[in-house]
C-alpha cells in the first residue's frame, strides 16, 4: 500500500492530466490512453482510479468542478448591476483560463444530455449558478437599477444570455474578443434596465 502522501501526490498528477487532455481535445478526447500519455504513465496505473469511461467522465466532471471553485472571482464593485455584472464577467472566456473553462464545460455538455445522472449533475450544477446570481437581480430590483416584475425569469435571461455569448466567443474567438463580450454584456444588462 502506498504511503497516502505518495496516493495524495498520483491524485494531484492525475488531475492536472485529465485537465490537460480535457482543455487539449474536450470529452470526446478523454480516454484512459490519453491521460495515461499525458502522465507519461501506463493505462494500467490509471484502471486503478477509473474502472470505466463513465468513471473518468465523473472524475473529470470533479476536476472541472473543483477547479471552477477555486478559480480567482472579481470583487463586486458594489451591489444591484456592478456586482450582476462582476458576477457574469466571472463566465466569459475572456483569458485563456477562462477559455479552456468553457471549453472543458460546454465539451461536457453532449455526454451529459446522454446520461441521465449526468444530465441530473449538470441541471442542479446549473441551478446553483442562477442562485448565485439571484440575490444580485433582487439588489438591482431593490435599488431601481432592474424593473421588479420576475426576478427569476431576469436570472434565467442574464444566465441564457452569457452562456450564449460564451458559446459564440468559443466558436468564434475572432469575431468575439474580450472587449467585443465586455461591450456585448454591457450592452445587454442596460437593455434590461429599460
């Protein structure tokens, strides 16, 4: 048996390797074969850790969740539409941490529509995203800055919106640079001031 800082260690070595292949060629590229090739480890050492395919989709989706935790988050200048604002900018792929983010999450996307635990991870995943985002809807209610009549369907549109905009900055990041989804976000929150 491995000494647990030596099991600490492989897990930490793992992660970053299936971060690596899932930034490099997204889910459909995640197999035991390319982390393997990215430790420079055999696939043996890793049927230790996943038995399956399903097993390594799960653990990834636990690599991209931990990551997306502890990534760095803006400070909201104030509340109501800045700390709104901060918040969504959080999301866009607007550095390229940023981007293999979004890459590693809209490339979950097809395998979660598919497996219905997955599917049922990603909606709750998603779910807690907008309750993040509400209390700053119902500031921006409060305030004046955001008209009162459905703060839900507001966190649902601002949540389309930037997923949306995520999605086209991904596909085509010419078209989509930092400052044109900056300009692209501004422009949307004054729209739903009006």
């Amino acid at each position: 048996m491995p000494a647990r800082g030596d099991h600490d260690a492989r897990r930490r070595d793992v992660s970053a390797a299936v971060w690596r292949v899932l930034a490099d060629r997204g889910f459909g590229g995640l197999t035991l074969r390319a982390v393997a090739a990215a430790m420079d480890a055999s696939t043996g050492l890793l049927t230790h850790y996943f038995p399956s395919k399903k097993a390594l989709v799960a653990y990834a989706l636990d690599v991209a969740d931990e990551r997306t935790a502890n990534r760095p988050l803006r400070d909201a200048p104030a509340p109501g539409l800045p700390a709104l604002r901060a918040a969504l900018l959080d999301v866009l792929p607007l550095t390229p941490d940023a981007v293999d983010m979004n890459r590693v999450w809209v490339g979950s996307w097809d395998g979660s529509l598919a497996d219905p635990q997955l599917r049922d991870r990603q909606r709750v995943r998603y779910a807690k995203w907008r309750d993040r985002l509400r209390p700053h809807v119902e500031a921006a209610v409060r305030l004046g800055e955001l008209p009162g009549t459905d703060p839900d369907g507001l966190v649902a549109t601002a949540a389309a919106f930037t997923h949306g905009l995520v999605v086209h900055a991904l596909f085509d990041p010419d078209a989509y640079p930092p400052n044109r989804q900056i300009e692209l976000l501004d422009a949307f929150l004054t729209s739903l001031s009006h």
